[in-house]
C-alpha cells in the first residue's frame, strides 16, 4: 500500500468511526475524570493548557486546508450560496432556538446548542460532498465564503441570543476568542496553504491533505476528552441534557435535509450542485464550536457541541447511504450519480471520437 492510500485510508477511518471515536473520549472522559476528581480539582491549570493545546492541534490544520482561490466562482452562482447562507444564518440559529425550547431545559445548554448551529461548515463537508459525487469545487467555495461570513457573525447573534434569553454573554471576551482561535490561526494558515501549493504542487498538496483532515479530528476527539475529563461530575449531574441534545440533532437533521432536498428540487437545482449546496448547509463545525465553547463559555455551554458529533453522523451518513435513491429524485439515470467531471469526460472523449 503507498503512502498516499494508507494516508487516505487512516483519514477515511477516523471521518467513518467519528461518532465512535467521540463516544469513546465523552466515556473516558467522564469515567476517568470523575474517579480522579481530587486530581482533576488540584489541575484546573494544567487541564486548560491541554485544553488550549487540543484547540490548536485541532484548529490550524483546519485553517490550512482552507481553499480561498475559488470565492469568485461562488459568489457567480448566487442562487446556490443565498441558499446556503440562509441555511446557516437563519435556518440553523432558528432550529436551535425552536428545538432547544421543545427538549432542552437548562439554558447553558440552549446556548451551547444554539452556539453549534451557529458556527458554519467546516471542510469535511466537502468530504461529503465528495461521497455523493456531487460538485467538489463549488462545495470547496462555498465553505470558505460562509466561514468568513461566519466571525463576525458568531459575536453578533450570541449576544443578541444572550439578551433575549437573559443570559450573560461577553461579546467582547467572544470577540477576542474568536480572534484568538480562528482570526489568528486563520491568518497563519492561508500563507502556509499557499505555500505548501507552491512548493508541492496542486496535485500533491490534494495527495498529503488527508493528514490535515484527520490531525483536525485527533484535536477534535483530544479537546473533547479533556472537557469531559476536567468537568465529569458537573457533566454527569447534568446527563439529561444530552438527550435533550440528541432529540434536537435527530429532529433538526432529517427535518433540514428533507427540507432542503426538495427545496433545491423544486428549484430545479442539478444533482452536483444540490449536494454541493446541501453538505455545507447542515454539515456544522462543531469542532470550533467545542473551542469557542470551552474558551469563552462555561462547560455546560460545550455539552451540546461536544456531543452533536456522535449524532450528526448519524444523519448525514444515513443520507449518503440513500445516494441511489437520492440521484434517482433527481432525475438520475441508473443505480448511481456520476460526477461532472465524469460527465465532462465522457462527452470529450465522445466528440474526440467524431
């Protein structure tokens, strides 16, 4: 097996067993942190060093694959992007607060809820998109629009989220957060990307890119273990509210992705850009989520996107599984979709032909 394959394999691992490996860090984190509670309470500082470490492990690969080069081409197909930013704008925070008050009672956890349908997409998205043949570089455009709509943003509506509901929220500690945790390893990533472009080439710069997806969700399983770890009891004597938080993300995945399937259908959308749109309008990036939780909130605030992970899968694995059936409602020929570069060849070859 090359280099390459086993990299794709490992990344391919860790994206398909995401809620397992987040299972595993939530059970171990809370088993160990609970049983060592007098360690736990003598360490409060070491436990945020490794905090802020897990952040940035997990973050600045992140930033790394981001890929600005297309912006242009999304903000061409504007129909496509309103669409997605209205998704994650306006469907999304609204979702959070509907469901949030059906199922959840604690308002830290609200706001937690509310904080991980906030935050935009992240790249694995893009993975998605991929599994399902759809249109790659558009998906690629449109996450890296809706992240930067996103930062100014996230302040914005947590504030406005925190006065309706009388809960204290320092947009100026959110601000700095943000700046510290996405605006600064934001800034470091796009000449490291750029670089690494020119120095590798495009071709194998796309060859050693799974090692950034799957250092991302190492991060992602690490700064989850150490929350759970370093508040177990808190954690614990509220358990119920992750089942507030499952019945949102189960009720909030097959409502949006029944809904946005037969809105880009009834739009007449195509197949590639559909699933380019639809991935990056559900998909959230609970991982930032997790950090901005854990940095400039309370640890009950981290409860929902620290655990949304586990179900998210659920639903949009599921949704890949019906990907037959999905390019069949599309108006599809045959058992599967291809892609439009597939399309693209076919038909030059078919022209070379003649």
């Amino acid at each position: 097996m090359s280099e390459i394959s086993r990299l794709v394999k490992v990344r391919d691992h860790l994206d398909r067993f995401l809620a397992v490996y987040v299972s595993i860090a939530i059970i171990l984190g809370l088993i160990a942190g609970y049983y060592d509670y007098q360690w736990v309470a003598l360490n409060k500082g070491l436990i945020k060093t490794l905090e802020l470490a897990a952040i940035i492990i997990m973050i600045f690969p992140m930033m790394v694959m981001m890929n600005f080069r297309g912006l242009g081409k999304a903000l061409k197909n504007w129909k496509l992007l309103l669409i997605v930013l209205l998704m994650n704008f306006a469907w999304g925070p609204l979702m959070a607060i509907l469901l949030g008050d059906i199922f959840v009672t604690d308002p830290l956890v609200k706001l937690g809820l509310f904080l991980a349908w906030l935050v935009p997409c992240s790249s694995m998205s893009v993975g998605y998109v991929g599994l399902m043949k759809g249109n790659i570089e558009a998906s690629t455009a449109l996450v890296a629009i809706t992240f930067l709509i996103g930062i100014p943003l996230i302040p914005l509506y947590a504030g406005a989220y925190g006065a309706a509901y009388h809960i204290h929220v320092s947009v100026m500690l959110l601000v700095i957060t943000i700046l510290e945790i996405i605006v600064a390893p934001l800034i470091v990533g796009i000449p490291t990307h750029e670089g690494l472009m020119r120095k590798l080439g495009k071709q194998r710069f796309r060859e050693i890119s799974p090692v950034f997806s799957s250092i991302t969700m190492i991060g992602m399983f690490m700064i989850i273990f150490v929350i759970f770890f370093g508040d177990s009891r808190m954690i614990i004597s509220h358990i119920h509210a992750v089942l507030g938080v499952f019945y949102s993300a189960i009720a909030f995945g097959t409502i949006s992705l029944v809904f946005l399937t037969l809105l880009f259908k009834a739009l007449k959308f195509n197949y590639w850009d559909s699933m380019a749109g639809l991935f990056p309008s559900i998909g959230k990036n609970e991982g930032t989520a997790v950090a901005i939780a854990a940095t400039a909130f309370s640890p009950l605030v981290a409860i929902a996107p620290g655990t949304l992970p586990i179900f998210q899968v659920i639903f949009l694995i599921t949704y890949i599984k019906l990907r037959p059936r999905i390019a069949h409602f599309f108006g599809m020929k045959g058992r599967d979709a291809v892609s439009q570069e597939e399309i693209e060849e076919i038909a030059g070859s078919v022209g070379g032909a003649r």
